[in-house]
C-alpha cells in the first residue's frame, strides 16, 4: 500500500538578525555555502522555551561565532514578517516558509571574532559589510520582501 505524506503546511518560527556598523551604513550580510553570490541575513528557528532574542543570540553563535557581547540591540522590527518558500525547497524542517521576529544589532566586536569556520553549523562560507540595499538586491527572491522591509525599518526608524 502506497501512503501519500502531505507536505507541511506550517510556516517555522525562527528569528532573524540585522547587523550594522556603528554608522548604521553598513550591514553585515553572509554568502550561504550552497548559494554562491547570494546574500543572506543570519537567521534560525526557535527552540521550543526559548524566546525570539534568545534564539537570535544561539543561532549567531553556532553559525557566524558572534557572541551577544560583541552586540549592542538598537531595535526589533514591529511585527513578524513571513516569506513562503518554493514549493521545491519545503521540507519537513522548514514547512512552507519561515514567520521571523528581526531584531536590529550594531556591532561592537572586531571583525577577527567573526569566525565561519570553527562553528557548530558551517552554514555560510563568506561575509560582507555591504549597503543594506545590497542585502536587497543580491538576496533569494523569496526574501527581497523582508529584507526591503528590514532595510526601509532602518533608515526610518534607526539611522543616526
């Protein structure tokens, strides 16, 4: 007997961090190991008892080796922001897409702390200090949304 396993319909609650210089000029982007050329905010989900900002802080620690004292938290986007995936990269794990809570750090560490290497989750190969509309325009699609949401946030919001 064949069974037939719908795939997840859920989105996965995760949180996501957008990182900038002390000039708030400059954001700190990630070039994913499977996805040359491509940007990406660090983002991961959330575990269950553990709050949004918790979840930022553990994710950017296994993943980029930026501790929680290297940041100074400037801000938290108003509301959760969802993006759908390709029906092609659903899963189990991810369900149909991701609703993320972001939350706006400057960085205060130096840029020898950021180590892609001797992490727990080897997820990104590169970093940049780029203009955050090139966050934007050098995403995965299915991101551009969030992130030209993310960006306007700051320069409306918490520029200096």
């Amino acid at each position: 007997m064949l069974i037939f396993e719908a795939p997840d319909d859920k989105f996965r609650a995760s949180a996501g961090a957008f990182i900038t210089n002390k000039d708030r000029n400059a954001v700190l982007a990630f070039q994913r190991v499977n996805r040359k050329g491509s940007r990406q905010l660090p983002q991961g989900g959330i575990k269950i008892g553990e709050t949004p900002l918790d979840a930022i802080y553990r994710e950017l620690e296994e993943e980029t080796g930026i501790t929680s004292d290297s940041l100074v938290l400037i801000g938290e986007y108003p509301e959760w922001i969802t993006y759908e995936l390709p029906e092609k990269l659903r899963s189990k794990k991810h369900g149909r897409g991701q609703t993320q809570k972001f939350f706006y750090f400057e960085y205060i560490g130096e840029e020898k702390d950021i180590d892609l290497v001797n992490v727990r989750d080897k997820e990104f190969s590169e970093f940049y200090w780029v203009d955050p509309n090139d966050v934007v325009n050098k995403s995965i699609n299915f991101r551009k949304g969030i992130y030209k949401k993310l960006v306007k946030y700051l320069e409306e919001n918490l520029k200096k």
